[in-house]
C-alpha cells in the first residue's frame, strides 16, 4: 500500500503530481505534501517524494487574494535571477500558472535543509557565538541583495525603478482600506505625514520588502544558506530594506512590543545600531534621514499584519492557525500603528 496525503488544502494531489513528473527532473512518485509552519501570506507545503528527496511548493492564499499581491510568477522569475549571484537562494525548479491545474498559481523549489529561527525557543537552541554570527551574516547577505546588478541579470523590468516610497504607501494604504477589520485613523494620518517628508531617491535596487531573521535560513554556524519570501520583492529604495530589517529586531532591554517572541531578544545578537553598522560597513553605503525610513518600516508592517488578520478570519491561511490565535494579530496593528505615529512624529 502507498501513502499519499491528498486531503491537504491547497492542493490538488492528482494534477499536482502529474505537474511534478513531467517538470522536476528525477521525481518519484508518489508525493506526500505537508504545510510547513510560518509564513502569513503565501502558502508554503513541503513535498517529499517516495524516494526521501524533498521540495517546497509555494501557493498563493486560499481566498481573499488581492489583485495586486501573491503573484507566483514575479516570485519565481526573482528567484531564477539570481540563482548565479551572491545572494543565497534555493534552486527553482519551475511555474505552473495553469489554474486548472490547483487552482491558484505555483512554482517548486528545492528544499533547502537548515535552520529557521522564530521565535526565543529556537534562539535560545544557539551558542551565544552563533548568534552573533547570524547577526553578521544577516547584515551581510543583506548588502549582497543591494548591490545586485538589477539589468545585469534580467530583473530591470521587476519594477518602476523610481519613487518606491512614494508607490509604496499608495500601495499598502489601499491594501489596508480593501482588508481593513476595523477603521484606524492613524493609519491615515501617518500616511499623510510621511508622504509629505519623502527623502530624495538614491540609485535603485533590489528591495526585498519583508527581510528578517525568520525569513532566512541558517547552516548551523549562523551562516544564511538561502534567503526565503521574496513575495513582496521589487526595485527601489534599498534604505527601505535596511530598516524594515530593524524594525523586526528586537532588543534585550526593549519594552513590551508589537512583536511575537522575537528571537533577537536573546543576548549575543547584535544590537539595532551595530546591526545598522553592520550592514553599513559590509555595503559602503550611507543613509541619510534612517527616521523616515523606520517610520515607515512601522507603518508598512501594520498594514501587512491587517491584512493578515483579516486573512485568517476568514479562513484563508491554510490548516494551520497562529499559535496565539488570530487575535493575537489585532493587538500587534494597534501596537505598531502606535509606534509608526511616535516615529513619525520625530520625522521634521
């Protein structure tokens, strides 16, 4: 008797499989797939073949899928660019943008065996050597996407290469209006004051959007083996990159705040400043006005976490649920609306 798991939501075992033998080279059938834990937005299902050999499937939501996000193919087409760069990536393997075939969009990727750090549990499981290590490598791989030649490998048509703040709240502003549970006018005003203050524009770049920690998969000396979640990727302002990067980092001594468990609270990471120095040094880089930046970074992370929330209230995040329940993601917008105000305040 075989096994197969083919009652998994969001995907279709029988055409799902077809599509893995005539397109991943070396298959063996059949295919068991499981959801992998983390992650809010994209569906992610380990696939592992008869043979023992792995893979990663990479799904839009179930339902709720706005029109301008979750787009597979931008994800994938990121990918494959830079596959010959410095920036560590999984293989991929290809795209299935058939809907007839699971519905949504796909791309297949390799798995990639490592270690992802989410919580204060997993960071607590390294050296305090080691976590020094993965701040460095974190900062360091994150230079590496920046200084991607964009036209040199075929992604200078991801995106308008100019304004990315700009776009950026326009963006997110509407996507919380079409998502929102609840009205929040300092959503709005936030807004209003950071379009007002926009620095000036550097040379464009890679920007990953959603760059941290947990995003990123570790060997176990703290080294990143691949970067991870490249759904919100595009060109533009990389300073953007550098301090939403921040935001997610959590200190030691940092009071309550809108972030669940942050692994980086954990001493022998890296402070935000010697983060930011870091990177600094490992990019040749300057940035000026870095306020604005983590204002926004607030900002942007609230609207996110609302469409989140909205996401799992309506059943649209797969079979499992937040640990904390979904509420959980309610109290993080108000706390980082919160915090993006107080920041924004600080921006003349």
């Amino acid at each position: 008797m075989t096994f197969r798991m083919d009652h998994i939501r969001g995907i279709q075992y029988d055409a799902v499989s077809a599509w893995f033998e005539a397109h991943v080279p070396g298959v063996v059938l059949p295919l068991s797939f499981e959801l992998i834990a983390g992650g809010h937005s994209n569906l992610t299902f380990k696939a592992t073949g008869a043979d023992g050999q792995r893979y990663v499937l990479r799904r839009p939501p179930l339902y709720q899928v706005l029109a301008t996000a979750h787009d597979m193919g931008r994800e994938h087409k990121i990918i494959a660019a830079l596959a010959d760069t410095d920036v560590p990536v999984p293989q991929a393997f290809g795209l299935c943008e058939d809907e007839q075939i699971n519905d949504r969009p796909f791309y297949v990727m390799d798995f990639v065996d490592g270690r992802v750090v989410r919580n204060r549990k997993h960071a607590a499981g390294l050296a305090p050597e080691v976590r020094w290590a993965a701040s460095k490598s974190i900062a360091e791989t994150l230079s590496h996407i920046h200084a991607v030649d964009v036209d040199e490998v075929g992604l200078g048509d991801l995106g308008r290469k100019e304004d990315y703040i700009a776009r950026q709240l326009r963006r997110w502003l509407r996507q919380f209006e079409e998502s929102k549970t609840q009205d929040r006018p300092q959503i709005q005003e936030v807004h209003d004051h950071l379009v007002a203050r926009i620095p000036e524009q550097g040379e464009a770049g890679i920007v990953h959007g959603d760059y941290r920690l947990d995003n990123c998969m570790l060997n176990d000396q703290g080294q990143v083996l691949a970067v991870l979640d490249w759904e919100l990727c595009t060109l533009g302002d990389r300073n953007a990159d550098v301090a939403q990067l921040l935001v997610y980092w959590a200190e030691p001594d940092d009071p309550e705040s809108a972030l669940d468990d942050p692994p980086t609270s954990e001493a022998g990471f890296a402070r935000r400043a010697e983060m930011f120095d870091l990177y600094s040094e490992a990019s040749g880089r300057d940035i000026d006005n870095f306020g604005f930046y983590m204002a926004f970074g607030y900002w942007k992370l609230a609207c996110i976490l609302e469409g989140v929330y909205s996401r799992y209230v309506g059943g649209a995040m797969g079979d499992k649920a937040p640990p904390q329940g979904a509420e959980s993601f309610a109290a993080r917008v108000d706390a980082l609306t919160e915090m993006a105000t107080v920041a924004a305040e600080q921006v003349a």
